[in-house]
C-alpha cells in the first residue's frame, strides 16, 4: 500500500438535473435525497483514496444553505481532507445551478468520516492524506478540530442511547 496519496486522487464530481420526483411540495430538492448525494460522493472519494471497502462512520450536521429548485442542476465535489489510522475525513460542497440564468449557489456543505475495511470487516490502515491547494490545506489544517468535536459528540451520544435504551416504547417506564 502506498504511504501517502494526494487530496486530487480522491476528488469525485457528480452532477444532476433536479426532476419533480426528486422534489417536496415547495418545488425544492429533498433534504433526505440531498443526504444520499453526499454520502454516495464521499462514499467514492473514500474509496479512491483507501482502495478498498468502506463504511459511513458519520456525518457532521448538513447546513441548507440555499434552497435547489426542481430544474437546477445540483453539483457535488468531494475529496479526502485527512487521513488517521484507518479514518478519512472527506468534505462535500453542494453547488446549485440554474441552467437558464446561470446564477449559481453553495447550497451545502458537509464532512464525512469514513472507515475503511478488511475482506473480514475490520478497520485497516489507509495512506496519509498531502494537501496541495490552499483550499486542501486550510481544511486539512482545521481537521484535528473537528476530530475533537466528533469525538465529543460521539461520546455524548452514546452516553444518551445507555440512558434512554432501546426497550420498545409500550415497555418504557411511565412513572
């Protein structure tokens, strides 16, 4: 396995057209729909870059930012930010389109880790991550940060589901 990759080798671009089947009542792109675009994206990048099988380990909050209307193209990039062990960290921008006017928006922006895996589904070690551009270095610089936040949020997390179980809701105390 190669050391070291560069953030470029993992960079994925997807492009749609926003058709009423992919719409809510307001005319705009599912939220939940927009959540399987970036996650297919990141998907993609982590497995460029690990050259082997992955899972969503999570996914940091999804801002919309701008609304994307039925008829816009919606344009996803993706790339590994930063590499530990066996985690990737890989960010997903969300550009808007519409096609007549030409005006386009960042409608969301998002970061995803990624663990890669074995043939027997245990974690396994993938390259280091190099930033080139500035773009690449600024959010590789910011990701140990996140990592933190992450793991804060994680422990919160499983701190609420040991509290709150998972007994069936007619079998919940009452009292």
């Amino acid at each position: 396995m190669e050391n070291k990759k560069f953030c470029r080798e993992s960079f994925v671009v997807k492009t749609s057209i926003v058709l009423p089947p992919d719409t809510n009542n307001y005319g705009t792109l599912f939220g939940g729909r927009l959540m399987a675009y970036i996650d297919d994206v990141a998907a993609i990048s982590a497995m460029r870059h690990a050259r082997m099988n992955v899972l969503t380990a999570s996914t940091d909050s999804v801002d919309f930012l701008h609304p994307i209307y039925e008829s816009n193209s919606v344009c996803l990039e993706s790339f590994v930010t930063y590499t530990g062990r066996s985690s990737m960290e890989i960010f997903v921008k969300v550009i808007a389109e519409d096609l007549i006017t030409g005006e386009r928006n960042v409608c969301a922006v998002s970061f995803l880790t990624f663990v890669a895996i074995d043939d027997q589904g245990k974690p396994t070690a993938v390259p280091q991550v190099v930033p080139e551009t500035e773009e690449e270095k600024s959010l590789h610089e910011s990701a140990k940060e996140r990592l933190e936040i992450r793991k804060k949020r994680r422990k919160d997390s499983e701190a609420r589901a040991n509290k709150y179980g998972a007994d069936l809701p007619w079998q919940r105390d009452r009292g």
